[in-house]
C-alpha cells in the first residue's frame, strides 16, 4: 500500500450530516466496536483521528459495549495468491514487523479480541461474524482505517449479513478528502447510519 500520505476527513465530522438520509442512534445493549487495522504501518493516517477515535473507544467501553480490533497482515511478503500483493505492487503488512502491530496508543485491553485478517474485509474467512453473533451483536460500529477500503468494505459486508451499521465520520481516515467524503456518501445511501463523538455520546442512556 505504498505512496499513502496522511489526510484526515476533518471538514467530514461537522458535515457528514448533509450525506444523511436517515438518522438513527446505536442500541449499547446490541452493539460492539470494530476498530479496523489501527497499526503502526498506518500511524501517520491515524494521528489526526486518535483522539476521535480514542473518545469512541472510552464511550463504548463506559456503556459496556464490546470493542474488537482487527490487524490486517500477511504470513509472507511474497503472498502472490493474494489480489492485494498485484494491487499494491508487493507492499504487504507482513505479520511479525513493527508495522503489523497495533498502535501502543491504542488502550486495547487485555480482554479485548484482535481479528486477524488479509483482505479489505473483516469479515472474510475471520470468523467475526459467528464471534458476533454469539455475543448476542446486531449492530456494529466501524472505525479506524482506510475509509474507503478496509472501513468500507467491512462496513458494507455487515450490511448484507444483516448487521444494521454505524460508521464514524471523526474516528475514520483514509489518504485523500475526496475519497473520505465519498465513502461517507455511498456508505449514507445505502449501507450505514453516520455517526460522530458527539452523536454517539448523545445515544447514551
């Protein structure tokens, strides 16, 4: 994933509403927090939205919603069965590097699970829909990075097993403006509810 640079969606958490075709808040009694690939090889990306997403992880975990974190990585850097080796010119995460691992300021706690995946969805071959479904989760959260890749197509895979969606505008990055707002629209029309900090902080019982 070479020749990313860090941009944030900035101008998105105080706009994102005007891409809102419906309004809806989470339920804490159904919900857990996916927090995608929130790792050191992203760590320029993710600087500008750590304190977003640092506030949604302390509110769901005041309101006793479960936080699951995902690692994308690869056993190999020469995984050429993989779409993403072509895609990205070889640059994989291989697991094992300093780069695989999730950033140290994170607050991840000793109990909370880490997915382990290798293409854009966390839900591919993870087993994080069973995992959820035995916590009793019918709405999900997603965070972290990339908007438009990793964020999205998690997002929208929920969507079609029947997960009802949350997807942040402030606690989500991606490499351009652009990109980070037209997920946001896409993910509006058709996939998820948008939500901030503050709009979840205001859902809270």
């Amino acid at each position: 994933m070479a020749g990313i640079v860090a941009r944030h969606g900035s101008a998105a958490a105080s706009s994102y509403q005007k891409y809102n075709i419906r309004s809806r808040s989470p339920d804490p009694k159904t919900s857990a927090l996916l927090v995608i690939d929130v790792q050191n090889y992203f760590s320029a990306m993710v600087s500008p939205i750590l304190p977003s997403l640092l506030a949604t992880i302390r509110l769901c975990r005041r309101f006793s919603v479960p936080v699951i974190f995902t690692r994308h990585c690869h056993k190999s850097p020469y995984d050429r069965g993989n779409t993403l080796f072509e895609w990205w010119d070889g640059d994989l995460i291989v697991d094992g590097t300093h780069a695989a691992e999730l950033i140290p300021q994170l607050e991840r706690l000793p109990g909370d699970p880490v997915v382990e995946k290798s293409t854009y969805s966390a839900f591919r071959g993870t087993g994080l829909e069973e995992r959820l479904l035995g916590m009793g989760v019918s709405e999900v959260i997603v965070t972290g990075v990339m908007t438009n890749l990793c964020c999205e197509t998690t997002a929208r895979d929920a969507f079609v097993r029947g997960f009802r969606v949350f997807f942040s505008t402030d606690a989500t990055a991606t490499s351009d403006e652009e990109l980070h707002e037209a997920s946001l629209k896409n993910l509006a029309y058709g996939f998820a509810y948008l939500v901030d900090c503050e709009k979840l902080r205001q859902a809270q019982p």
